[in-house]
C-alpha cells in the first residue's frame, strides 16, 4: 500500500451501514432509505461485498447515429438529408418516404443506414424494385410484405414496465421467421434504461445465441412545450443511457417533435448532442463502460433473476488496445475486474478520508444538495439582507463573496486598498462585521462556503467566533473555506 493510503483502511458494507444507522440518529434505516422502482428495491449502499452475479455479453465497437427525416416532401427532405450526413449522422429514418428518386438525389446509399416509418403499404415493394442491384442496409419500422438482403423488420418492445419490455421483445422475436432489430424507446430513468439494454443483450444472447441490433430512441413522452430547452437535456442523458447499454444505433428526436414540425435548428441541435457525446465526452472511446458498476450490475441481475442465466465463469482478455486522451493519459478500450485488482481506494468509502466517494454517508438521499449563489458586496448589512432574501426564495446554503481588501488581509480603512473596499465582495474587518453578516442566520443549520485566500487563517476565526456567539459549536459547522491564493495569479 502506498504511503497515502497506510492510515486507512477498506471499509465493508456492514460497516458503511452502520455509520449510516448512527447518522439516522434512531430513524429507521429500511423506511428512510430502502426504496422501490418498478417493484426493485433500491438499497442506499451497492458495494463488492454483496457479490451481485454477472454476465457477459457482445458490445457494440460504436454506435450509428440516426437522425428523423419528415420525407412528406421529398425535395426538402432530401435537403435536410444531406445537411445531415454532411455533419457526423451515419443513418437517416425517412418519416412518409415518396419519389424515391428526388429524396435520395445525389446521397450515397451503400455507405449509410436507412430506415422508413410511417409509409404506404405498397412502399416496401417499391423500394425493393428501387434498390434491386445496389448495396443497401436499413430497416423498415413497420409492417412489410417483402423479404430484401440486409434489410430488418423492426420489433417494438411494449410494456408498462421495464421487465415487461425485455420480455416483449424477447418472446415478439423468438417467435419471429425473419431478421430484425430491437426498437427500444429510452426514458428518463438513466441507470434502469442502462440495465434495460444491457439486461436483453444478455437474455438475447443466452437464448438464441445470437447479437440483436438495438435501435434506440429517445422518448416523446416525457417532452414538455412550456420549456422545449429542458428537452434537450432530458435527451441528452436519455442518449447516454442508450450508449452505455450498448445501443447499436441511436435515434434523438428533436426537442420540439411532440408538439411542432421539427425546424433546421431543432434538427441540428439533435445530430450535435450525439456528436458532443461521441466527440467531446469521448462516449466511442470504451466498450461498456459501465461494467463493473456495482449498481448497474444490481439492477441488470434483478431484471433478469427470474431467466437461468450463465454467470461469467471465464475469466476475460484484457485489452491492449488504448488511446491518448487530450490529458495524455493513457486508456483502454475496454476494462476487466483484471483492472482494478490493485486499486487501493477500492472499497474506501463516503465520510472516510481521503472522501474518493463523497462528503456524506448517504450523499442526498436524505438530503438536497446545496444550492448556493456566490454573492457578497459593499456591508456586511447589506449582505446579510441580500442572504436572507435568497434563503427565505429556496436557497439551501451561502457562498461569501469577500471584496479584495479583506482578501488582502487589509483593514477597510487602509490606504493600500482605497478604492476597492466592497466593490468585488463584502468587507470584513472584524468579528463584529462576521456576526453581522450573519445575524438571524443559524450556523448550526447552513452551509456555509467562503472563498478566501491570503487571509483565510483570521476569516475562518471570524467566523468560528461569530458562531460561538450564536452558541454554535465548532462540530455543528458545515462548509468549506478555500485557500489557494494562487489562482488569483493564474486566471
């Protein structure tokens, strides 16, 4: 072990749960903390002792990145089509496809993915006879009344729940003569759709001993008008939870889909969510790089409990493939319990330092995390009035904006400062202007963050003082105070 790490020590799940029960202060540990999603219960703690069961499956190398199409008229869909093959889309879903010649001008069929929905029942004959001869690969997300090489049916999986969703595909496609993909719609719930795609890779596999091709989309119903932008975000994660399943292709509609046309704008901000995911987050990089994860691995095994299922037994190949990130650290493409065999930190735990995990032995299951605004300026009074409004508005904790001069160590008064004495934060000369700026504020109750620098040393006894006159010990504060002067000469 290194030299870091001698005074710790690993920390079971027992121990966790029992400096969890203490910080309960006598509230039931089951009915504060144990609760349910989709009949699965969710435990405060998922750790290595608990020895949650397995299973490998075949991950995608990337994903295909799709984007819908309204082909209603073919001119203006074959414009949008090319904008978006032109920027880092592998795949177009044509949405009401007609005269195929004009919406497919001058696109290069055999080096990308199509797909049709909501077409006429003739469409798929045509599009046989319009493809006859030529390299193509898609799907149809519909019914069909032709067979043509390297084009899928689509299966949908149906189902109130996320159980009821894997065994709708699984038994729609065990029952099925022909070659399909798996059409999963992605909601918001991100670490249970990571287990549900993950989950029938696995049953999919185990049973036909084949890989499916999963198509995901984002989720229309969860999309509100009143504030479209939020729609983005929503997507956004509903995508990542797409990736780290292991989605073969990935389908975001567009935030404005569920109550409008789809416009150029809409429809760029859905193909560069999956760019800045692949291209900037680095999403492509590793294979399933969630494994491993002590809770997705809970919430695949309970999606699957009720399936005789093969544990991995084997113990897998460890990557040697690797890239540079632009940190210039070095990283596979893919990760084994191999790994982490050495990792020392491995079972350090939240509330033990060195805190790899967290502050607090539950984190915010029992508690909102702090909203604070970094606010501070001209009085302490002022202040103080400014800090109340907040609080009483919602805010959960402050964050102390002090003026350079105390920043400094100056007194308000000092001709070394004149001029910028409450101008950039709050001044603080004295514990009577700490007591100010605190008045009707209990400590024992708030968070407090301040942000200090040369002279952190007299503020944070200021304000340890200011409570002490409140009657507030030094055990009952909370917060932080910074100290690093050199930023100031950095940024």
């Amino acid at each position: 072990m290194t030299k870091l790490f001698s005074a710790f020590e690993a920390v079971s799940k027992e121990q966790w749960k029992e400096k969890i029960i203490k910080d309960l202060k006598g509230a039931d540990y089951s009915e504060k903390l144990i609760s349910e999603n989709e009949g699965i219960a969710i435990h405060p703690i998922n750790h290595k002792d608990e020895n949650i069961e397995t299973f490998n499956c075949t991950f995608p190398e990337n994903w295909e990145a799709y984007q819908l199409i309204d082909a209603t008229n073919a001119t203006k869909g074959n414009k949008r089509a090319l904008e978006a093959l032109n920027n880092d889309v592998s795949g177009i879903c044509f949405s009401n496809p007609n005269n195929l010649a004009v919406l497919l001008k001058d696109i290069e069929i055999k080096h990308i993915r199509i797909d049709f929905k909501n077409y006429s029942d003739d469409f798929p004959k045509r599009w046989k006879e319009f493809v006859k001869g030529k390299k193509t690969i898609g799907a149809f997300h519909g019914k069909t009344n032709v067979s043509i090489p390297s084009y899928l049916d689509t299966i949908f999986a149906t189902g109130e729940t996320t159980k009821q969703q894997i065994l709708n595909a699984l038994e729609q496609g065990i029952k099925s003569n022909k070659i399909h993909q798996f059409h999963f719609e992605i909601g918001s719930s991100y670490f249970l759709e990571i287990a549900k795609i993950k989950a029938f890779r696995i049953i999919w596999e185990q049973t036909t001993r084949s890989v499916p091709f999963i198509f995901c989309s984002s989720s229309l119903k969860n999309k509100e008008d009143e504030f479209p932008y939020n729609n983005i975000l929503r997507s956004t994660t509903e995508c990542m939870s797409a990736i780290f399943g292991g989605a073969d292709a990935i389908m975001i509609n567009s935030y404005n889909q569920s109550f409008e046309n789809p416009t150029d704008f809409s429809e760029r901000i859905a193909r560069n969510q999956q760019t800045i995911l692949r291209k900037e987050s680095y999403l492509d990089k590793v294979k399933d790089p969630s494994k491993g994860a002590y809770y997705i691995d809970y919430l695949v095994a309970e999606l699957l409990k009720d399936f005789e299922l093969e544990t991995v037994s084997k113990t897998e190949k460890s990557s040697t493939e690797k890239w540079v990130s632009p940190e210039q650290i070095e990283i596979k493409n893919s990760y084994t319990k191999e790994d982490i065999s050495a990792t020392e930190h491995l079972n350090f735990v939240a509330g033990i330092a060195p805190n790899l995990r967290g502050p607090y032995s539950t984190m915010y299951l029992m508690r909102p995390w702090t909203i604070r605004q970094y606010a501070g300026f001209s009085t302490a009074e002022e202040s103080n009035a400014f800090y109340k409004r907040n609080l009483d508005a919602g805010q959960k904790g402050l964050s102390v904006a002090f003026d350079l001069a105390t920043h400094r160590g100056y007194d308000s008064d000092h001709e070394r400062v004149e001029g910028d004495v409450g101008m950039a934060g709050v001044a603080i000369d004295s514990v009577e202007d700490m007591k100010i700026l605190f008045n009707e504020i209990p400590l024992d109750k708030m968070s407090v963050s301040m942000t200090m620098n040369g002279a952190v040393l007299p503020i944070l006894a200021f304000y340890i003082v200011a409570a002490q006159e409140q009657g507030v010990t030094e055990k009952d504060l909370s917060g932080t105070i910074q100290n690093d002067i050199l930023k100031e000469f950095m940024v």
